[in-house]
C-alpha cells in the first residue's frame, strides 16, 4: 500500500506531497490539470522508462519518493531524473538497477491505464491472463514446462547442428584424410626439433669438442705423469704414514676419494670420446630433418606440440564422420525422449488450463452482469496449436456477446470503449483477487461510460477496495462519489510557468467537486442536492 507520494520538479508539478487512504482514492481534476502528469510521475517511480524532457524546465533533476508498505513491512522507494539524462532508483535509500525496481514493484502495485484495453483485445495475451486467474495451480506445472521446453529445442539444436556439420564434414573428408596423413608422415615427435638442434651443433664443432675431450682425458689418465698417476702416488705416501696422525689420516682418506672421483670423470671423458663419431652425412640426414620439420611448422604457424593437437582434431573430425550415422541416431533417441516428455506436460498443462478457464469464465459471466451487461455472455475458446511452445500448445481467445440472441465473438470485433473498460475492471477483479498486489491505480477508467453504468464502475471500484487499496483517476461524478478519500488536482499560471497542486477533500469540499463535475459550477443548488445525493446512495 502506498502512504505517501512527494513529487518534485516534475512536468508542471514544482512540489507536490500528500498523504493516500487505504481504500478508495478518487483523484479529480479538470483536463490539462495534470492528472496525467501525476500519474507518469507515479509510473516512472515504479520503474517505467524515464523521459528528461519532463525534468521541470529550469531545473536539474526531478526527483519522485513513494512511501508505504509491502507485506507489512515498510517501504520507500525515490527516483531521481537527471536532466542530463540518467535516473537513479534508490529502495529503502540503497541504490538499485531499474530491473530490480520493476521485479520489487510488479506485486506491489499495479497500474491500469488505456494501453491495458489494447492487452485484452490482443488474443496472444488470453493464454496469460488466463494463467494468472488462480496461478498457484498452474504456475509450478508451467515451469516445468518451460525447463522441458528449452530443453527440448537444446537437444533439437544439437541434433540439427549434428546434420550441418555433416553435411561440412563429408565436403571436407578428402582435406581431412589430406592433412591427417601428411602429419602422420612427418612422425614427428614432442621436442624433436630442440634435440635435433642440439646434435648440429655438436656435429659442426665436433673436432674442437674431440680435441678437448681428448686432451682432457690424457691429462687425467693417458700419460705417464698424468693428474690421476700424480695424485695416486700422494695417496700412497699420506697412506703409509696415516697411523701417525688423525690429520694425515684424513688427508689420506680425502686424497683418495678425490681419486676415485677423478678417475670416474676419466671414464666418463673416454666414453665421450669414443662416441664423438659423427660424419657429414649424420650432419646431412639431421639439417634434412630439420628443414622437413621447420616447413611444416611454417605451413601450419604452429610448434611441433601444437601440430600434433591439430593431428588429433582431424582424427577426431575423421572418427565423427564414420560414426555420423550412430551418433545422429543417438541424438534423436535423446530428443524424441524429451520431446514425449514435453508433449506429456503439455498435455498435463491444458487439462489444468480448461479448469481455470472454465471458472474464469463463470467468474467473468457473474462479474460482467455486476456491471451491467445484461444477458451478456463470456467464453473461453481453446484451440490445439500444432505446435508446443514454453506455455504449451493451449491457443485461447476470449468471446463475448453484450446482447441476447447475439453470437459469441472475439472482444475486439464486439466490445466498444466503454464495455473494454468494464470488462478489463472485471478481470481485473477477478484476477486480482487471485494476486498479491496491494495497490491498484486506474487512470481514466470511466473512458467511454456515463451515467448508470458509471455508477456500476464506482460501486466495482468501491467493492475492490475492500481488498486493497485503489486509486482511481477519472471525471465522472458518479465514480468520485464512492470515494472514501478524494483529491482535487488544479493547475495555475504564474509568471509564464505552470503550478499544479493537489488538494485533500473533506466532506464538504467533496460535495462542491462533485458538483463541479456535474455543472461545472460548485455553487447551484441543483448540483449540490444531486452531489449530496449521489453521494449518499454510494455510501456503503
């Protein structure tokens, strides 16, 4: 429910704030006023598209705050408009995106304008209109619905994507085997080239490396006088006198460790040498190798690793194609299992679907003759569509017929203005029951009505708000006379600018207004006994 609303710089409103009762608000005024002005200021608060060109000329914002409450729990939510261009939305004074404003404020206030008569003739919104008469039943059914649904077309769009690819895969079958098998050619092996490198450079500097292997291993070991020889004689000298000292004896054992390791490296040198055996054909057959393999890394701008993964691929892409056959097949198992699933739910969901609008349409047909149609008669008609959509595969229209012996007909080829308007007050009635929302506000729901039937619409409107709380913006005297908290709305001009206010109405005041409304004067006697006297006869 909405307490308060403060609206600053907005349009021609300059400053406007005041207080809503918690049944029926009636908001009056004459034409250019500003009702619809307040009106946008409300919607754009509650996270409709916000336009800068009513940020109030002179100024650098506009700035809009409703205060209430949503499920008893306290609410303020403001919206400033930057003439600049951006708008920032704030929900208990935390800032918010205009998504997250629209999903807090969708069951917590509903408006009705004009456009909504447009909904309820298009017959693609009947199936959701219908839906939300009752939604506990049928909204867990259609949620899983729609999960069947998109599951369903994924699995579809995988199979469908199967066929592409083979009908690109079989043209590319000979590249494929092609490229696979010139890869496959090369043997090529992780880190070949690196290796390959490295011996080259041992074959082209194999003389200086043999020579200093060689000269090396001489020194060691291959000489009469050689380090090894040299250093085997120490040891024995320091081993022979060891008994005399613990410090000779530690040399001894140190002189004769680093013996044996020099002689191992010795080793190890010969074995070197004898291996160093490389020709110009070695050199040959390798720089061969390495030409072969830098062509192909070049051909394809990848390393060898890289190479091999590509391999890989084009064995995979061969694999796929021999095995198209089995795998499509296992594909459409898949997505015709899906698709019975979601035939089943379907299914599941117009059973459920035919009893609500079977009780929507016995609801309307009580509701509509509430309103004055006299004989009138509401139907629901279900068609199967061929095919199944995340709602199923339910086609629904709604028919009516306003006069005895008058065929069904959809609502756009039969209702005039003013029945619209009393048959989206129906649904929004009946409907609304079924809703959590809290507040309503109708702008200019008397379009189209006058007299008896306007007093049909105030009595609907005043029985709604014994419910949750409306507010409703209109000129009819009949609707304000149900009012249990009335607003006058009135536009003055000073300096060149426009100033528009809004006044809450006693009980007196109300009586002048409504017999504004009636003559356009608030001081004939006439209009003031047949406002008194309206207002009587609407009085709970």
């Amino acid at each position: 429910m909405i307490d308060r609303i403060i609206i600053d710089n907005f349009a021609t409103i300059e400053h406007l704030s005041f207080d809503l009762g918690d049944k029926l608000n009636v908001i009056t005024g004459e034409t250019g006023a500003g009702k619809s002005v307040l009106v946008t200021a409300v919607s754009t608060v509650l996270g409709d598209r916000a336009d800068t060109s009513l940020v109030r000329s002179g100024q650098d914002k506009a700035f809009i705050q409703i205060a209430g409450s949503k499920n008893d729990e306290d609410v303020i939510i403001s919206r400033e408009i930057l003439a600049s261009g951006k708008s920032i939305s704030k929900l208990n004074g935390e800032m918010i995106t205009l998504g997250q404003l629209r999903e807090f404020c969708a069951d917590w206030v509903d408006i009705h304008g004009q456009y909504d008569n447009q909904q309820i003739l298009d017959p693609d919104n009947h199936i959701s209109i219908t839906d939300r008469f009752h939604s506990e039943s049928i909204a867990p059914e259609l949620d899983k619905l729609s999960n069947l649904y998109y599951d369903y077309k994924s699995s579809q769009k995988e199979y469908e994507d199967l066929l592409k690819a083979e009908a690109t895969a079989t043209q590319q079958q000979d590249y494929y085997n092609y490229e696979f098998n010139y890869i496959e050619s090369l043997a090529l092996n992780p880190g070949e080239d690196e290796e390959l490198k490295e011996k080259l450079i041992l074959i082209k500097n194999s003389a200086a490396i043999y020579s200093a292997v060689h000269s090396s291993y001489e020194s060691l070991y291959g000489m009469d006088d050689s380090i090894l020889s040299g250093l085997g004689k120490i040891s024995n000298e320091l081993s022979s006198v060891e008994s005399y000292s613990e410090s000779i004896g530690a040399l001894a054992s140190e002189t004769n460790e680093a013996y044996y390791n020099l002689q191992d490296i010795a080793e190890r040198l010969r074995n070197i040498e004898s291996s160093l055996s490389f020709s110009e054909a070695d050199m040959d057959a390798i720089s061969e190798r390495l030409s072969v393999i830098e062509d192909a890394k070049r051909k394809y701008n990848k390393s060898i690793d890289e190479i091999l993964e590509y391999r890989d691929e084009l064995s995979s892409k061969l694999e796929m194609i021999l095995n198209f056959d089995s795998e499509k097949n296992r594909l459409a198992d898949i997505a015709h299992k899906k698709r019975t699933a979601l035939e089943e739910q379907a299914a599941h969901v117009s059973e459920i679907r035919h009893i609500i609008a079977a009780n929507l349409q016995s609801a309307m047909e009580r509701e509509l003759a509430d309103l004055d149609f006299a004989n009138s008669e509401f139907a629901i008609d279900i068609k199967r569509s061929d095919e199944i959509g995340p709602l199923g595969f339910d086609k629904l229209e709604f028919l009516i017929s306003t006069n005895p012996g008058e065929p069904l007909m959809p609502l756009a080829k039969i209702a005039s203005g003013g029945e619209i308007s009393r048959i989206m007050l129906a649904f929004k009635h009946i409907i609304g029951e079924s809703d959590s929302v809290e507040t309503m506000i109708f702008d200019e729901i008397d379009t189209g009505i006058s007299g008896k039937t306007a007093l049909v619409v105030g009595k609907k409107l005043s029985e709604i708000a014994d419910h949750r709380q409306i507010i409703s913006v209109t000129h009819l005297p009949q609707i304000a006379a149900y009012g249990d908290d009335n607003y006058l709305i009135t536009k003055s001009i000073d300096s060149s600018k426009a100033f528009t206010d809004i006044e809450h109405l006693d009980a007196e005041a109300k009586v002048h207004m409504i017999a504004t409304l009636f003559s356009g004067s608030d001081d004939s006697s006439n209009a003031l006994e047949a406002a008194r006297e309206l207002i009587s006869g609407s009085s709970r």
